[in-house]
C-alpha cells in the first residue's frame, strides 16, 4: 500500500465516527474518508440515516440513545457482510 494513498476506512471505524461526522466535529480529513467510504458503503449509509433519525427525534445524539435492538440488528449486518468478502 502507497504512503500516498490514504488506508482505506473500515466500517467499524466510520460507526464510531458517525456521531462527530454528524455533530460536524471531525477534521476536513476524517470528514472526507467517511464521505467517500459512504458513497459506497450501503450498509454505513443506512446506518448513518438511523443516527440521523435519532438526531431529529432526540435533539443530541450519544450512542446510548441506540437502543440495543438497534445496535444488535446493526451489528449482525455488519458481521454479515464482512464474512460475504
Ligand atoms: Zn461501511
């Protein structure tokens, strides 16, 4: 892999990030990954339209107003589609 070439985010790492991207918290940089890794991850993208949801309902957003259905159901799609690979 090219020190050029920005190491490609994974899943995990865009969920835990969501909330910051949301917030508008992250650096330029953090900002554009998730961007880019959204543009192609439908699973982040409906993951991020649920935080979004939250957001609206609740007026704040800390990963505890996931409820535990959420985050389990999330947690299976995710595990799903890396085995997939
Ligand atoms: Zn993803």
């Amino acid at each position: 892999m090219s020190l050029l070439t920005p190491r490609p985010i994974a899943c995990r790492e865009v969920v835990e990030m969501l909330t910051g991207y949301l917030e508008g918290a992250l650096s330029r940089r953090d900002h554009r990954r998730i961007e880019h890794h959204l543009a192609h991850c439908p699973h982040c993208t409906a993951y991020l339209s649920q935080l979004r949801e939250t957001l609206r309902l609740t007026g704040s957003l800390v990963s505890e107003d996931l409820s535990p259905e959420m985050q389990r159901e999330f947690g299976e799609i995710y595990r799903r589609w890396q085995d997939d690979r």
